[in-house]
C-alpha cells in the first residue's frame, strides 16, 4: 500500500516549532470535518509518521553527520568558494563542529518533527475503528522508537512521551536503551510482513534491535577508552539476524547497483527504507551529490548535472587498493560499474539515448559523457548523442578536464573541482520531473547484507567465532555474481570485518557509527587529526538548548560543546 501526502494538512493540524523538545501538537477531528471512512482517516493519519524520512535523509543532513564526520567522505571549498557554508563541512570532517551547525540543526529538528508526528498518531489512531488503525498504532509507536534511535546515536537521549500535553522526560545511557528495546519488542507482534520497505515491519524491527544490541556496549558507556561487548547482547544480535534470514522475504541481490537503482522499491534486498517513489515526492539528492557539474546523467535533461560535492578519502580507498593489490580495486564488482562502453573502447562515441547511463561506484581519472555546448547536448550524424572526454567548462575552466585524482584536502590544489574520486552508487532517475533533484531510488536504512555482517560481527565479538563469520562475510561477496563475484575470503578478523562493511555500505550512512563501535573514530585520516573522544556525540542544536531555557535543568548540552 502506498501512503500518500496530498491530504494530510486536512487530516492532521501539527504546531511544531524547529528545535522544541516539548512536542505539543494540535490534533483536528479527522472525520467530522472530511466526511472521511475510519479507513481513509487512518492512512492520513500514518503517512505523516514517515513524512519526515526524506528531509532527515537529505543529503545535507544525516548524511554529512554520519558519513562526512569519517574517513570516508570529504568535502573541501571546491575551486576556492563552492560549499564553503562557512565552514561547517570541514569542521564536520575535522570534528571541530559546534552548537550552531545548521546541518546538525536541521537534523535535530526534522527527526524531533518525527518524534511529534509518531505521537500524535500514537494518539489518535485508537479512536478510529477500521481494522488497519491497529496495524498503524504498532508502526507509529515503532518509528516514535526509531526517530528516538536516531536521536540516541547521534545526541545521546531519547524522549519519553505519551500525553501530547506533557513534558517530554529525557532518558541517557543504559535507560535510553532499554526503553528504545521494550518499544521494538511491544509493537513488533502487531506489525505487517509483506508491506514493502517502506513501512515499518517485523523484519524492520527485527534489524533495528539487532543494531540496538550490536552498539549495545557504546550506548551504554559513550566515551569508555574500549567497549565490552557482552555475550548475552551479542546472542542477541544473532537471534534478530537469524530471524530475518530465515524468514525467507528477503534475499541478497546478484546486482549490487540495483540495490541502489530507480526501482530498488521490488528489490529483495532491502528491509527498511525511505520510500522515494515519485508518486509520493520523493526528493533522494543522493545521485548527483558527488559527481562533477559537467556530469549529465540524463539526455532528456540539459541542465540536471551534478554538483561536484564530496568525494572519498584517499584514505579510504587505500583500504580498496590494498585489500586487492597487485589486482585493482575494480575486480570487486561493487567498487565499480562500467556502463558506458567508450572508457574502454574509445571509438563508442555515439550512444542513444535509451542506451545511455553514467558509470557507478568509485568513479576514477578523466571522466567522459554527454557533450553540452550552448546548453544543447551535441549529437552524431546518426541522430544518437555524441560522448566524448569531458572538462570544466561550468566551472568556467573549459581547459581543466573532469579527471577525478585520487588526492584532495584543504589545499588550493587539493579543492579543485577536479580533485577527490567521486561516488555513484544511487542511480539518476530517468523519469525526475528535474532530471535532478527528485531521484526515485529508494534511500536504504536497512539491508539483508548488513544484517549478514551484523551477525558475524556478534559472532566474532562474543568467542572470536572466525569460521562462521567468514561464512556469512562470503556468502555476502559471492551473492555479487552479475559479472565475476569478488573473491573469497580466506580468513576473518574485526579488522577485515570493519574493511568489508566499508567495502559493502559505503555511503550508506553507517560509517560514524561503525567507526566508532570499532574504537576507530578517534584515528587520524585526510584532514582529520581530533582524538577527543567526547566527539562521538553531536552537540545538541543552541536553539533546543535556548528554546528549553525555561525549564532549568531540563536540557542539559553534551559535554566539550
């Protein structure tokens, strides 16, 4: 079923203000006033719930906090100017970021205007009678737990609310957690099967517990100089991810880039996402995010390019060259996807337009593509588009090419458009009404392959299990079979385990949060030398602080912000 928005403001009147912890919300007759069926009113009701998804998974936001904080993402001021934002993306990247970090802002306050949603629907969804309003009362208090998990790993509280009047009471540490676990546990009997990724499901909830009990020990004491995983919670992670392998619903796809695809909503893979079909507005940004500004993806669109954004570190893909040296990293089928045939017969310079699609993965040296001059792309004698080497000429640097270098930092040299390998895991939508900005793939939260990583990792964790964890790493790398799956491995170890969830999840907005449930987010990479360990946490935005300056006490800011 798909859940759509154009009724909601009728069904649901919500006053919330950006930054406000207190989460009051106005909530209208839903009924009275439409002459809607139960049925109608509580699909309204449930379609803001997930609302905020999108715009908390904007690349802008979760996104730089989660993946331009570590090695494996970096954005400098390209060509001098482009991204500076004063700053704020280097000082995400250098763990210099403070309280008044709009990304970290815009964050706090969408997943805060989730939070409020769940609750309203929490409680009015009761009142309604169609059969559906129960399945909808699990999924509301299951993602009122979900934006609180979000909350959790990245702020470090969670807010305990029922009465839409009341106080939210904070909870910390080892309470946070537990509370965040009896949620999941309460609306997992009440949750659907086989509604697609989109909507919370028991596979969903399953994942999410299994992550719970993975990060189980950094929870429960943030800033400790090396965690303790115990037994018991890794058992439990491997109970959660046995659950879901063994339900049968889901499987691990031949063709990693189709995970990651315009259709990716029917791809088995996938447990949880944020549900980015056109027909419901979705806005994924994540495709054109990396690559260059005289990239474009689409014939049909003349202006949709991208926008020469972050590229990885070239200590992250050292960790690629050295895991396959002397072979290149490209014999990994998801470190690379060629589909334009002229990078490796460069006499294919005519494609047509139904042929036509941009390389995936780690994009490397002199990029080629569609040839725009005058705003018009250039075409052959034969009516097909003309592809050919491409340069800066957006940048106004029509001499520079777009050959993407594997070194880029803070420098002059090093923030050159050119500079930095750039990432295309998610595809461009041919059917955008921008050919841009509206990408359709959905945005992944969760996937089968990571549930397998998460199991081998519990299993190494809890009696150093090195034969099973390696069996559920390879079933990983041999299920990407399009073309030549990577190798197997021959041996598993945490740090091997770390390097493949970096080979699998890159960009997948994990990296944070596995690098510090490593011990690694402390270490030293490209333009990044902070070892204060306080920086596992984000501050609390200064306007939630301000805004919750009339209850003293109530809010307290992590320490060092």
């Amino acid at each position: 079923m798909k859940l759509k928005l154009p009724i909601l403001l009728t069904l649901v009147g919500i006053l919330f203000i950006n930054g406000c912890t207190n989460l009051n919300e106005v909530v209208l007759d839903e009924t009275s006033a439409t002459g809607l069926s139960d049925k109608q009113a509580a699909d309204g009701i449930i379609a803001p719930v997930y609302a905020r998804l999108p715009d908390i998974f904007l690349h802008t936001n979760y996104f730089t906090m989660q993946e331009i904080s570590t090695d494996e993402a970096i954005l400098p001021y390209r060509g001098g100017a482009d991204w500076g934002d004063n700053g704020i993306y280097i000082a995400m990247h250098q763990h210099t970021h403070t309280s008044t970090d709009p990304n970290i802002r815009s964050t706090w306050g969408f997943i805060l205007q989730g939070l409020s949603r769940s609750i309203t629907a929490i409680n009015t969804l009761p009142t309604l009678k169609d059969p559906s309003a129960k399945t909808y009362l699990a999924e509301a208090r299951g993602m009122r737990a979900y934006y609180n998990m979000l909350l959790f790993d990245m702020f470090g509280v969670v807010f305990l609310k029922d009465d839409l009047g009341a106080t939210s009471i904070i909870l910390r540490n080892a309470e946070a957690l537990d509370y965040l676990m009896k949620e999941f546990l309460a609306v997992e009997p009440n949750l659907e099967t086989t509604v697609g990724p989109g909507r919370l499901t028991k596979g969903a909830v399953w994942g999410l517990l299994a992550r719970l009990y993975l990060n189980s020990a950094v929870y429960r004491d943030r800033f400790a100089a090396s965690f303790t995983f115990a037994p018991a919670d890794m058992d439990k992670v491997v109970e959660y991810c046995d659950k879901i392998i063994a339900s049968g619903q889901y499987s691990l796809s031949n063709d990693f880039f189709s995970i990651f695809g315009s259709a990716n909503h029917d791809n088995r893979e996938l447990i949880f996402a944020v549900d980015q079909r056109a027909d419901l507005n979705g806005h994924n940004r994540m495709a054109y995010f990396s690559i260059s500004g005289d990239q474009f993806p689409i014939p049909a669109y003349p202006a949709a390019n991208g926008t020469d954004g972050p590229a990885i570190t070239p200590d992250y893909y050292q960790t690629w060259v050295t895991a396959y040296a002397p072979k290149d990293p490209a014999v990994d089928p998801r470190f690379y996807k060629q589909n334009l045939s002229i990078y490796s017969n460069p006499a294919d310079s005519c494609v047509a337009e139904a042929d036509f699609n941009i390389n995936r993965g780690i994009l490397r040296g002199q990029q080629y593509g569609l040839i725009r001059k005058n705003g018009v792309f250039l075409k052959c004698p034969d009516g097909k588009f003309k592809v050919g080497k491409l340069f800066n000429d957006t940048r106004n640097k029509p001499t520079l090419p777009v050959n993407f270098t594997e070194k880029i930092d803070y420098t002059v040299a090093g923030s050159e458009y050119n500079t930095g390998y750039r990432v295309e895991k998610y595809e461009f939508s041919k059917k955008s009404v921008s050919g841009r900005n509206f990408g359709e793939a959905d945005i992944i939260i969760l996937r089968l392959a990571d549930i397998y990583l998460m199991r081998a990792e519990a299993k190494l964790r809890k009696n150093g299990d090195a034969a099973s964890a390696l069996a559920d790493v390879n079933t990983v790398r041999a299920a990407r079979n399009t073309t030549t799956p990577p190798p197997a491995l021959t041996s598993m170890n945490l740090d091997l385990l770390f390097r493949e969830r970096g080979f699998e999840l890159y960009w997948e907005m994990v990296r944070r949060t596995d690098m510090i449930r490593f011990g690694k987010y402390e270490g030293t990479w490209t333009e990044k030398t902070n070892t204060d360990k306080l920086k596992r946490i984000f501050p609390i935005p200064q306007t939630a602080i301000d805004g919750a300056s009339n209850l003293p006490g109530y809010l307290k800011q992590n320490d060092s912000y």
